[in-house]
C-alpha cells in the first residue's frame, strides 16, 4: 500500500468518529428525525386530541328513528316510593257491553275478537219471536193511526183519535226497547208492509273499540241480559294496586306513579281514583291508576308492579336515571344543542324512584336525551376507537 493511500484512510476514520462524536453528543435518546418519522409523530398528536370525545351530531329526525327521547331539565320533589303489585284493567268508562233485551236466535255475526269497531257499526243479527209480534203491532198501530189522522178530529171522536195516536207511539217504543234502532223502525213502517215484520234485528256498537270478548256461536239461543260484545277503548286502561292503609295516606289522586312490567319495560301513569273502604280479605287499600296504552302494550289481566311515591320530599333539579350513563368514570348526560348532543359530566346526588338529583352541570331548561344513552355511548367509543387506529 502506497503512503497516499494510507493517509486518505487515516483521513476517513477520523472525520467518522469526529461526526459520530458530534451526533452522540447532540442526541442519545433517538436518531435524526425522518419524514416518516415526523408523519407517525403528528397522527398520534391528532388521535390524542380526539380521545376527548366531541359531540355527535344527528337531527331530530334521525333521533326519533333511533327511539332517542328527550326533555327539558326541571325541578322535582323526590320522594321515597313503594312497589306493591298490581293487574292491568279495562277501562270501564271507556267499555261497554252489547247485549240482547229478549231472548233471541244469534244469526249471523259481523265482527270478530279483536276487530276495531265504530259507533253504530253492525255486530251481530238477531231473531225473535218477542220482536216480529212488536213489529207487527207496529206495522198495524201505525197504518190505522195515518188513517185516522187523515180522516181528522172532525170525522172521528176525539177518543179514537187519542187511542190511535198512543197506540202507535207505544208500538214503536216498544221494539225500541226490545232493540230496534229508531231508524230501523223509521224504515220498518215506512214499507207499509206486514210480511216485512220477520223479527229479525241488529245491535249496534255504541262507541269506538276493540272488541274484546265475544263468547257466543251463531245458531245460539241466548237469554235477555247475555253479554255478546265486549266493545273497549284501549288507549288507556286502568291498573288496579293494592297499598296499606298508612300507604294510602300518602297516595294522592293526580300523582304520578310507574307501571313495572318484566323488569325490563315501564309506563308512566297517575292515580285517577283512592278507594275508601279496605279490601276484606287482603285488607288493603286499592287505588286505580290510569295508564296511556296507545302501543298495545298493557292486556287486562296482566300481573305487574307499581311504583308509588309516599312521603314528603324536597323540590330539586332532577333528571330520569335513564338519561345518566357512566364515561370516564363520571356521571354523563347527553345535553341536545341543536343537531348535536353533547357529553357532559354531572354532579350527582341523592336518588328517588327513577329521579336522581343533580347537584352540578345542568341548568333548568337544558334539553338532554332521556332514552338510549347507552346507544350514545356507544357511538362516541366507537368513533374514538376508530380515529385512534
């Protein structure tokens, strides 16, 4: 090797260490930064910002597809409740029954259990003896009391006019009572014709309903007084529960009280009526809760449980505990501003019933969502989920 050579050796090892040097002393921890490197560095900036957790944003409309309720923030006295068991009722102002008022032969039915049913809608055919005889004496009764009356007062005595004119207003009352509608009997006369008197009949609906019972066959024989409909209104139907008499003091007629039912499903209701005599055997106190029950969802004689608050409470700010879920381990609901919804932690206090106590975080009058918070939960994790990858 040549002494050029070997000094241009000499030359490269130690510019190395004098560069390699340099570097050790300026950074020990980590190499030179790279474009990757400074890329990788600013996404996990970016995921970091996001852990926070932003608003969701979703309108009213998508909401309400969602099943997502909302309400406004107010004030509330909680009080302390009691769960006594209950059973779903129809409402009896709201029912009625179809019955016959002579004994007839079912002919022919018009309407099924469970049909949805209008006042004056026809529900069933009927035939009787009773009835084709009072139809008869009607037909009769009215034609001689037209000729009568033609003739006029100056023909006939003033009795035979009288006893023609009561004659045919009693024969018309009296298949009104057996059953006939005032314009089935309008018609009746109108033909003017006796072979038309044949006994046959309808009943009629006398409200809107459901029917809810129809126990008879047709071909039937069935007695004055036999229930054939059962016609209900079924958007509300009372709940029948039982409360001690010291319970009972404090269950006032318009409070509000929960239906239970499974555990899982609750309705609101309040109370429309306190009996004042003790049940015999049980000796309690039965109260009447009226329930809305537009989704079909409450059938008379179902078991359930209501919730009924008893003593005195404080006036508060309350919200439902439906409407708190846990994030971060803090109490959370989710505040409606616009189309977005908003996490925003809480300050909570005491519990009563379904009503927690907010002691911080919420004003009067802010709306927050009341129903799937979980759902909302939900989406905020898994957004940050995916923006952390």
């Amino acid at each position: 090797m040549t002494n050029k050579i070997k000094l241009a050796l000499y030359v490269g090892v130690a510019a190395a260490a004098v560069f390699g040097g340099v570097y050790l002393l300026t950074d020990r921890s980590s190499p030179p930064a790279t474009a990757a490197n400074q890329s990788t560095s600013a996404g996990a900036e970016q995921g970091e910002d996001h852990d926070e957790g932003g608003p969701i944003k979703m309108t009213a409309s998508e909401r309400a597809a969602r099943g997502i309720a909302t309400a406004r923030v107010g004030m509330r006295i909680l009080s302390d409740e009691v769960v006594v068991p209950g059973e779903v009722m129809l409402d009896l102002y709201r029912s009625a029954q179809v019955t016959p008022r002579i004994s007839a032969q079912v002919v022919a039915r018009h309407v099924k259990l469970g049909d949805q049913v209008k006042a004056g809608q026809r529900l069933v055919t009927l035939s009787s003896v009773e009835m084709a005889d009072a139809q008869g004496a009607l037909v009769v009764a009215t034609r001689e009391w037209q000729r009568v009356r033609e003739l006029g007062r100056d023909i006939v005595s003033e009795r035979r006019y009288v006893e023609a004119q009561v004659t045919a207003e009693q024969a018309r009352a009296k298949v009104l009572a057996f059953g006939l509608t005032p314009d089935q009997a309008t018609a009746l006369v109108k033909t003017n014709d006796a072979s038309k008197a044949t006994g046959t009949f309808d009943l009629l609906t006398a409200q809107d309903g459901t029917v809810a019972s129809d126990k008879f066959v047709v071909g039937e024989i069935v007695a004055p007084g036999r229930v054939l409909f059962q016609i209900t209104d079924e958007r509300r139907v009372w709940v029948e529960a039982q409360l001690t008499a010291a319970q009972a003091g404090d269950a006032k007629v318009g409070a509000q009280v929960r239906v239970l039912v499974d555990g899982d499903h609750e309705f609101g209701g309040h109370i429309v009526q306190a009996y004042h005599m003790l049940n015999e055997t049980t000796r309690t106190l039965p109260i009447r809760v009226e329930v809305n029950n537009a989704d079909d969802a409450l059938h008379p004689g179902q078991f359930v449980n209501v919730a009924v608050e008893v003593g005195s409470g404080q006036q508060t700010l309350a919200v439902p505990e439906s409407a708190i879920t846990l994030m971060d381990g803090n109490a959370t609901v989710f505040m409606v501003e616009g189309n977005e919804l908003h996490p925003t932690a809480i300050d909570i206090g005491e519990k009563r019933a379904s009503w927690v106590e907010v002691k911080a975080g919420l004003a009067e009058g802010d709306e927050i969502a009341t129903t799937q918070v979980f759902l909302l939960k939900s989406l905020i994790q898994k957004s940050k989920m995916g923006e952390g990858h």
